[in-house]
C-alpha cells in the first residue's frame, strides 16, 4: 500500500518559519519516525506543504550575491530580507500571490533519482498551466517553467539521505515589480512572468493549489490527505 502524505495549506507564512519546518520533517523521515531508524517507516512522515511567503529573497548554494542588485537594507526598506538558503539555484523572489509547494519526500524509498523528481516538479506546472489554457515549456539546462523566454516557476531542491526538501515556486499574482531587485536565478537575459499577466485576469490562487494537487498526485504518485489547520498551526510551533 502506498504511503499517506500529509498535505499542509499554510496560507501567509514567513521564510524562515516554512524552512524551519521543512528541515523537521525532513530529519523524522531519514529517521523513520521519532523512535530512530528500527521504529517505522519514515514515509509515514512525509508531507507537503503549499504557502504564500512574505515578501524575501533566497539565496540558493549557487548563489554568491552578485546578482542582488539592492543592499540588504534598501530591501528592508521595502519589506523584505534577504535569507541564504541550502537549495539549489541562484538567487530570487518569494512573496504575496506566488504559490510555494514544499515536498518532504522519501526519493529513495520511492525509488526517484533527483534528476527525475526535478522533470516531475516542472511537469506538475506544466499540467497545472494546461488547466488554464496556457502552455509552459522546459529549456534545456535552465531548470523551472517557462513561457517564451519568461519564467513561469522556478524550481530548486535539496536531496539529502534521499529525501528532497524546497520544491517550486509558481508566479500567480505576484507583483513582478520585486524582481527588479535582482538577476533572478543568475540569468540576465531571462524575463519573468506570472498567470495573472498571461491571462488578464486573476485566477483564484485555490483554484491553482487545487490544479498543483491534481499534478502532484498524477506525475509522483502521491497519496495526499489533508491536515485540518490546527495541526498545521501545532507543526509550525513546533518547528520555531
């Protein structure tokens, strides 16, 4: 029987508290439970957490600050901070009508390399985009999800013991006004886009949680079963 994993709407979230969260439930899966390695299977404590961030940008392990185009205090200025971050990529956005998708998975267990479970996460968006009419592409050696030479979603990971933390981060109504900021993902030449911009309208971000579910489920497998928001509230608690 397939591993149960919990889905978590977080709604409105700080950075830190999310990434906080991700690495405790990271440990309680590469541990198999509470009791260490001889107690369960760590799969039971794998979850997915879906979140709108607070204004912040990331700086992923590729990432040395030369593509921060405003000093920490000119972002504070406007409400956001800077964060260095263990995942993949260089740097970017997190903020207000973006959808984060964190994944807390077992790859190993499940037998998915990180190369696959990467083309899994850009295929999850692209199915999403489908839903609303749009077609997303991938570009060779430029991970996420673009549209002409604008990027949709970006995607950046961490595998370690074989489990992944960080996921996708999808542009729903986002202000793409943040990103001038800053070279997102290293890439000059890139621009940015978000479904509202494509559309002309503003697509219920439920709406797009739901369609992330749908694909989650279809391109990985999973067994999603929603946690009631208190137990959210007593995770994230426990994380800070």
């Amino acid at each position: 029987m397939a591993a149960t994993v919990q889905l978590l709407r977080a709604g409105r979230l700080e950075y830190r508290a999310a990434l906080r969260w991700q690495r405790e439930t990271a440990t309680l899966v590469r541990n198999r439970g509470p009791g260490g390695s001889g107690s369960r299977d760590g799969r039971d404590h794998e979850a997915v957490m879906l979140v709108e961030h607070c204004p912040v940008y990331t700086l992923g392990r590729r990432g040395g600050g030369e593509h921060v185009l405003r000093t920490e205090a000119e972002l504070a200025a406007r409400g956001a901070e800077l964060i260095k971050s263990d995942r993949g990529g260089d740097v970017t956005f997190h903020g207000p009508g973006q959808l984060v998708v964190y994944p807390i998975l077992d790859l190993r267990a499940r037998g998915i390399g990180s190369v696959d479970y990467v083309r899994a996460l850009e295929r999850v968006v692209i199915d999403t985009l489908h839903q609303f009419g749009l077609t997303g592409a991938r570009v060779r050696g430029r991970p996420g999800v673009w549209t002409g030479n604008a990027k949709l979603a970006a995607i950046g990971v961490r595998v370690q013991g074989g489990v992944s933390t960080h996921g996708l981060a999808l542009n729903v109504s986002t202000d793409l006004s943040w990103f001038d900021a800053i070279v997102p993902c290293g890439l000059p030449d890139a621009g940015i886009a978000s479904l509202q911009g494509l559309l002309g309208t503003t697509p219920p971000i439920a709406e797009v949680e739901s369609a992330v579910v749908r694909g989650l489920r279809a391109r990985l497998g999973l067994d999603l079963r929603e946690v009631h928001a208190t137990a959210v509230e007593q995770g994230l608690r426990r994380a800070g």
